[in-house]
C-alpha cells in the first residue's frame, strides 16, 4: 500500500463519519448561506472546534467572491486549499544538526514511547543511523519498555537507573552518538504534568546537556497527543506547550477516531506544526506529515 492510500484507509473513519458528507454536501449544494451555515456545523461536528469553524467558513466565504466561483465543485476546492494551508508548516524540520536530537514529551497513556520506536523506523529506513535515549527515567519500567521496542528495530539505546537525572541520560547519548557517528538522537522525555516550572526546568536542563555534548547538535521537541481526544487532548497540550517550549506535534491514532477535524485547529489554537500522524497499529504507520496530501486524503471519495 502506497503513502497516500494508507493515509486515506487512516482517515477513513474521519472521512466516512463527516467529510464525506462536507464533500457531497458542497458538490452537491448551491453556494449560498444555507450552505455555509450547514458547513460550519459539519466542521464542528468534525471536532475542529466551533471557533476554527467560523473561520473556515469565511475564509471560503471570501475566496468564493474573490475569485467569483459558482459551483459546489469550485467551492470545494477552494475548500481543500484553505484548509492545507491553514495547516503548513511555516518552518521546515530542523535535521541540520550532528547529531539531531528530538525530545519526545506527552502524557502517559497517548502512545509517546510506541511513537519514538516508530519515529527510529522511519529514519532507519531513509538510511538514518538513529540512537534512542531513555530520558523518562520517573516513570516505571519506561527504560525497559523503550529498550525492547530498540530490539526490535535494532537501534542502541542509552539508559542509566531508574530515577537517574534525564538529562545525564540525554547527555551521555549524544556524546556516543557523536563519537559514533550517528545522525539522529530521539529521546524519551517528560511524562507527566507534575508542575510547570519543574518540567520547564527538567526541559532546559535536558536541552542545555545536549549543547554541552556537542554544541553542532539541533534539537527539536515533539509533543505527543492522542487524536482520539480531539479538542481536549489539544487543551491538554497547552499546558505542556507553555512549559516545554514545544516545536511541533506527533498526533497518534487518528484511524482510531471519526472526529480527525482535531487536526485542523492543533496549529491553530497551539501555534505549532504536526509534524507526524499515527494512522495504524504497524511500525510504518507513523507518517511524516504533509498538509496537502492529508486534505486530499480527508476529500478523496474513496480508498
């Protein structure tokens, strides 16, 4: 299965339960206020939430007098491009670094140590030699558990004693990777929201001990969130955003949910890229994201 045909059979539960009938409502419809209102109800029911809704609307509103469109079919697309723009990524992921380092944070429970292995495959599989770091080092048996998905895709990985400082353990992983070679770091990072200012001082030190390892190291820090939440795991998020100085978004399980919308306010209400989506349970399913090709995914008629 290509790349775009596994993100559509990802989506499909997204697609089936309300942008299939966004799609046949607006190809269908005449363009006019019963059709924008319908269609910012459908965006809502869609979990976009009812302010990125109103917006939509009258972005579409705008590019249908702008460019003088009449038909349903022409609103639609200038549906599709409105939406993957709203979700373009201003900057592009930095890998410029040697090593490049990602910090991985997230609440427990929304897949973060699944997502790092999955993130290694990926890169291993674009001929990345890729090092993980146990970093988590409160939760229990979390070094364990990173230690046997790294068996599995056959990657070292760093980890010092449980309760052990995280960024020790960041330090010392990209000091081997370094004299190893290796172009890509991932990290396991913070777990949990204990307090504000101690994960903001567990992040800064952590990123301060990468550039004491190798000041030519770039690090990007990846928030984890569930999908399956939709709007509250993006309320969720922003807590860990105003502590953790995040640069961008891995959403998993967005096959698991028909309310995908969540997707198209994350950059909106957190002002962060996503980076990654999760669209399956196998090691390929966690896919690079990109704006274009998920809208055409959203829309497609069929997989």
């Amino acid at each position: 299965m290509g790349f775009f045909e596994k993100l559509g059979e990802g989506l499909k539960k997204t697609r089936d339960g309300i942008f299939g009938g966004i799609m046949d409502m607006v190809n269908a419809g005449e363009i006019n206020d019963e059709l924008y209102e319908d269609l910012e109800e459908q965006l809502i029911l869609a979990d976009t939430g009812a302010d990125v809704a109103v917006k939509l609307v009258e972005e579409l509103r705008n590019a249908v007098k702008k460019q003088h469109l009449k038909t349903g079919t022409e609103a639609l697309q200038a549906l599709k491009i409105i939406v993957a723009d709203r979700l373009k990524a201003e900057q592009t992921f930095n890998l410029n670094g040697k090593p490049a380092v990602i910090l991985v944070i997230g609440v427990n429970g929304v897949g973060k140590t699944t997502s790092i292995a999955k993130l290694a495959h990926l890169y291993k599989d674009k001929g990345k030699k890729v090092m993980l770091a146990a970093g988590d080092t409160f939760r229990a048996a979390a070094a364990e558990q990173l230690s046997v998905w790294a068996d599995r895709i056959d990657v070292p990985v760093v980890k010092h004693a449980e309760g052990a400082d995280p960024a020790a353990v960041v330090f010392d992983a990209v000091t081997s990777a370094t004299a190893k070679g290796y172009d890509i770091v991932i990290c396991d990072t913070a777990g949990r929201l204990h307090n504000k200012k101690h994960l903001m001082d567990e992040l800064a030190k952590i990123s301060r001990s990468v550039t004491k390892a190798n000041a030519d190291a770039s690090v990007e820090t990846m928030l984890v969130l569930d999908a399956t939440t939709g709007q509250n795991a993006i309320n969720q998020a922003a807590q860990f955003i105003e502590a953790a100085n995040a640069t961008g978004i891995i959403l998993t399980k967005l096959d698991g949910t028909a309310k995908g919308g969540a997707v198209i306010s994350v950059k909106d209400k957190l002002g962060l890229p996503v980076r990654f989506v999760g669209v399956g349970e196998h090691m390929d399913d966690l896919m690079e994201f990109d704006s274009a090709a998920f809208v055409d995914a959203l829309f497609m008629s069929e997989v």
